[in-house]
C-alpha cells in the first residue's frame, strides 16, 4: 500500500483525479486518525470476538445476526431478501460486522476523515488526530449474491453493492467492502494484482482544517450525508461555527427606506442598533 501525503484540499483533489484514480473503478474510505484507524472491520477489532479459543469469530458474527434479524424484522417497512441485505443493514445501525464502509466520492471520504464536531459549549473541536487520511481502493470486479449467497463464508476480499436499505447509504455513494477474514487488515489478502491496490493519502491537522471548513462551503454536509432530522439539526448547528458572517446595519439602509412602514425622513424604522432583517446585524 502506497502512503501518499498530501499539502492542501486541492492537492487531495489532483492526487485523485490523476490516471490513477480517475478510471473509474476507485473508492475511496476517510478516517480522522491514521495511526489508530486501519482497515479492519468493527467485529474484527472485537478482542472477545477474535481472541475465543472455544469459538471461530464466524460462530459470533452468525449470533450477532441472527440476534439482530429476530429483534429488528417487526420493526422495518422493508424487510432485506438476503443475509447480504441483512449486513448491509445491521452495519448501518451499528452492530459489529465483517464490512467496511465505502464510497465513490474522494470528497464525501474526505468530509468523514475530517467530520466536523462540536464541544459541550457548541464551539468546533480542532481535530483529535496529528494525521487524518484518505484511503482510495480500485478494484475492477465486485461480488454477486448469486455467486456467493453466504456473505459470512467468501473466500476473497472485494466490493458490493447494497440495496438502498436506508437513505444515508445512497446520499453518501455507499458500498461494501468484505473479507474471509476480518481481523487482519484488508489489504493484507486483497492487494494480489497489479489491478488490485490501495493507496493512503494522509494530511496534518492544520490541512483537515482547511479541508473541513473548505468542504462545507462547497456544499458536502451533514444534511446531504444525513438527509434525517438528524443530520439537519447537526447542520444548523455547524452553520454558526463554518460559516457564521456578521454585517453592519448600515448594509439594510436602502432596503429599510424602501419598506412601506419605514419612518419618515428616513428615520430608523426599528429601534437603533437594530436591523430589521435581523436585530444585532447577524445575516444568515
């Protein structure tokens, strides 16, 4: 795996523009912390799980889904078709599995690698991590339900397509990634070819800064990746920290005169100090 670091927002964006990246075949997967986030699926990174003498680690996972199919089927308006569905689902909600995320836009990777958030005071948190990263995988086949029906028994590592069991998936371009076995990293047993690779674009603290702020002005936010009433409250709240701008009263003079109700002469309408679009002179 190639390591390639990169100085600003618009050099992440050559780098995966270039021939390499740019045939169409590349995803592309953000983490805030190189050093501490590698690709290795949640149920992997489970000690109980990986490290059980008595049990293999298929033998928890199986438990873990059949647990969450019994729990979850009453709840859902659609119920998934297959065990892949089922995956897909449960790795959506959370439960520990065998898939890593992925999507096919090197920018809405970039927004995870440097996921805006917020203190206790709602003030923006500098990012945790001395180095976040972009990884960018290619591979030009991807695995079927019909050839492999049992997502728990594949025996080589490559992409899949879910269904769009939610919409988070398909605002963020989502697909999987799977593995035989998911407590090494991935591309210990899926860079075997010269057309299978992956490559780590990392930048510093001070560039996921600039990328965060960057992104959010271009339009890659919470309430695109997020389209619930979740992701639309995170957003407002990101607003007056990204792109919070304030303005004099003197910039709605004009638009105060012109209003039916202004006063006469020009006087101020509103109270002094305030403006009428907005008291305090905040423009949103």
């Amino acid at each position: 795996m190639d390591i390639i670091p990169v100085r600003s927002l618009a050099d992440l964006i050559a780098r995966c523009s270039d021939e390499k990246c740019g045939c169409g075949h590349v995803v592309y997967r953000g983490v805030s912390d190189v050093n501490n986030h590698h690709l290795i699926p949640s149920v992997g990174r489970v000690p109980r799980y990986s490290h059980d003498p008595d049990y293999p680690i298929q033998v928890h996972e199986r438990e873990l889904l059949t647990t969450f199919k019994l729990r979850s089927a009453g709840s859902l308006h659609v119920v998934p078709k297959n065990d892949w569905e089922w995956l897909a689902l449960a790795q959506h909600h959370g439960l520990p599995t065998r898939l890593l995320d992925w999507t096919f836009s090197p920018l809405i990777g970039a927004y995870f690698s440097t996921l805006p958030k917020l203190d206790a005071a709602g003030e923006l948190r500098e990012p945790e991590a001395d180095t976040a990263g972009l990884y960018a995988l290619h591979d030009c086949s991807y695995i079927t339900v019909e050839d492999h029906p049992d997502p728990l028994s594949v025996e080589k590592p490559g992409l899949f397509f879910p269904p769009h069991v939610s919409p988070r998936i398909s605002g963020q371009g989502g697909l999987f990634s799977i593995q035989p076995n998911p407590t090494e990293e991935l591309q210990v047993s899926f860079e075997t070819c010269e057309y299978r690779w992956i490559r780590l674009f990392t930048f510093s603290r001070e560039v996921a800064q600039e990328i965060q702020r960057t992104l959010y002005v271009l339009g890659i936010r919470q309430s695109l990746l997020f389209p619930d009433l979740d992701g639309f409250a995170t957003e407002i709240r990101m607003r007056d920290t990204l792109a919070d701008c304030y303005v004099s009263d003197h910039c709605f003079d004009a638009m105060r005169a012109a209003e039916p109700d202004a006063a006469p002469n020009g006087g101020p309408a509103t109270p002094a100090g305030k403006s009428r679009v907005q008291e305090g002179g905040r423009h949103r």
